[in-house]
C-alpha cells in the first residue's frame, strides 16, 4: 500500500487563549520555511481542523503525525492539561523534536518540573525567535529564508509575546480541587492513617461553625483515632469557629449564609466540641484536642502540620448556598507559597499560643 501522505509537518500546542500568538507564530515558520505552507497545525486557526472532523481526533491525528512539535508556554498555557499532554507525547518519541517557547513573561523556572530540562526559547528576542525558525527548517531538511517581510512577522510575534503582566516568576501555582468530597485533601483523607495526605503531626480546622463535623459520626470517630496513634510525639487537633458572643459577627455570617439556622447549628457545635475536648483529655493520651473560639476570620482552612516544612493548608471557598462538600479549595503549601500559608497561619497559631492545650 502506498504510503499516506502527511498533512502536518510542525504542530503547535497552545492554549486557546493564545490563539493570537500561535496564529502569527504559525504564519511566521510557514514563511521562513517555505515549503510548511499549509502544513503547521494550529487546532485555533479555523483551517487545521475540518468542520467535520471531532476536535480530539483531530489533534490526536496531527500530532502523531507532525514531526516536529512547538510547545507555546505562557501564563495561559502553563496549567492547560492539554498543552503538557501534548508537550510529554512529543518527549517520549525520540524522533520528534520538542521546542519549548515561552512569551508573556513566563520564566524558566516557572516551567512545568518536566519541561525545565529544555532549553527553551524566548519569544519576545528577536535573535531567538530566528533561530527557532532555522532550527526547525535544518531539522526537517528544508529551505530557510529570512527578508525584510518575514523579518517584520517576526518583530509582531515578539510584540505579542513581550505583552505580559506582573512579574509572573513570583507565581507558583496552587493544586485545586473543584468538589470537595472527591479531593484528597478532605478532612476525612487526611485523617486516614493509611492515606498519602494523612497529617502527621497537627491539624487545624477554622471555619464559621463547623457543623459538618458533627452531623457526621465518621468524623468524631477518625479525630480520636488519628490522635491515639500518635508516634514519637504527641498529636494535636485545633478547633476554631465563631464566637457565639459575639453577637455582630454571628449575624454577619448568617447574614451570608441566608441561613436561619446559622446561630443554632454554631451553639451546637460549640457544645458539642467542648464534650470532645474533655473526653479528648482522658482517652487520648498520645493526642491533644483542642477547642478554641474566635472573634472573626474570613475563610474556612485547614492547615495541616504547619510547623514542618512539609506543612500545607486546604482553602475551602465560602458559599452562600449548597452543601459544604460541593465547595471547590485551593491547597497551598508551605515550602512552595511560603508567604501565602504564614498570611493565614500566624494569626490562627497566635491565636492558638494563648491556650496552654496547644503549647504541649
């Protein structure tokens, strides 16, 4: 059988966001190397892919067969799943070469961990952008040409990659999860003794009333448990919520949740997590339970072994309605986002510091 005849030479992974850049960087190589006219693949352009043609397929298609792969990171593009997916299938092909270019300020070291090893190329240089279009013309054995008309795509592909904003190697990024019950870093994973997640030392749980944890018998029964089997050290288990005394503060958060019942299920809470501490004080003997009230916070965190490096905390969004479990949360960590963590940490551990349960 004769041989299919390629479509596509060069694909282009980009975000769809960047669908301007790639547009303009796709008519840039096609005019450098003359004979990749009409075979760059852009999945954004609206000519790569066929109307009838499903757009997985399509992308799956061009780029098994495109024998050279450009990887297009920006501040838009770093987080995509499908950008590193298609990054990655070029990697584990020895045959296809993989161009790492970054623009929008995006730094090296803000490269996803398996694409750092490239030597990636900056867009917004003129110099570069050159020599990844001659780079691509040697490695597919074609013709390059560089005049004044191509030099001119290339100053507007520097123009759209030097546009950026902030200063983004300071950003690090943050796991999310967008429903709490099926994220790893729910209350009850991280309880688990055999769970990857399972804190280790301290856990501190802050938020208006908490009444979640009481509705739910599972979570009295993995508190006590995890604090039993405390090691070398003893384990310690904060509780924060509202103080109900204070009256304009309680309201305010009612007010929020449009719940009239916010007041009832607090006192509940507060009750019944004072029962846990004191039963706490004489099972647990390898763990501290601790419930402490305060005046006002804005959010709902758990942190989990702040005090070791390895420490991070679970942002749970605060909603007006819906259940607690369907709110997405943001985990950040302590070694990565230390200035972010120590934001919320150091009031709760101050505030935690006054009571002689926490100071074991």
């Amino acid at each position: 059988m004769p041989r299919k005849k390629k479509l596509f030479w060069v694909f282009i992974s980009h975000a769809s966001q960047d669908n301007s850049l790639a547009d303009t960087l796709k008519k840039l190589v096609t005019k450098a190397v003359p004979s990749l006219q009409r075979r760059v693949f852009v999945s954004s352009d609206g000519k790569s892919i066929p109307d009838y043609v499903k757009w997985e397929a399509a992308v799956t298609s061009a780029h098994q067969e495109s024998s050279v792969v450009i990887a297009l990171m920006t501040p838009n593009s770093v987080f995509r799943p499908w950008v590193i997916y298609e990054a990655g299938g070029a990697n584990f092909q020895r045959r296809k070469p993989l161009f790492v270019v970054r623009a929008n300020g995006l730094a090296a070291d803000s490269l996803p961990g398996p694409l750092r090893p490239w030597q990636s190329i900056e867009l917004s240089s003129l110099e570069d952008v050159k020599t990844l279009c001659q780079s691509v013309a040697k490695l597919l054995r074609k013709n390059f040409q560089w005049d004044r008309g191509i030099c001119r795509i290339a100053e507007q592909v520097v123009l759209f990659a030097s546009k950026q904003a902030g200063d983004w190697a300071l950003v690090n990024t943050s796991l999310t999860s967008e429903v709490m019950h099926d994220s790893p870093f729910n209350l009850l994973n991280l309880l688990d003794l055999d769970s990857p997640f399972s804190a280790k030392k301290d856990i501190c749980v802050v938020g208006q009333n908490l009444h979640t944890l009481v509705t739910n018998r599972e979570f009295k029964c993995r508190i006590f448990k995890w604090l039993k089997n405390g090691t070398s050290t003893q384990r310690r288990f904060a509780l924060v919520t509202c103080n109900p005394r204070q009256t304009a503060v309680v309201k305010a958060w009612q007010e929020l949740h449009q719940s009239k019942l916010f007041i009832r299920h607090l006192n509940e809470s507060v009750r019944t997590f004072k029962l846990w501490q004191r039963e706490a004080q004489k099972k647990c003997r390898k763990g501290k339970l601790l419930f402490k009230p305060m005046d006002d916070f804005p959010l709902n965190i758990t942190f989990v072994d702040p005090e070791e490096d390895s420490g991070f905390l679970v942002l749970t969004a605060v909603s007006v309605s819906g259940a607690t479990g369907d709110r997405p949360h943001f985990i950040v960590g302590k070694h990565q986002q230390r200035h972010v963590f120590y934001y919320y940490w150091l009031p709760i551990l101050q505030h935690l510091q006054r009571d002689p349960l926490w100071r074991l």
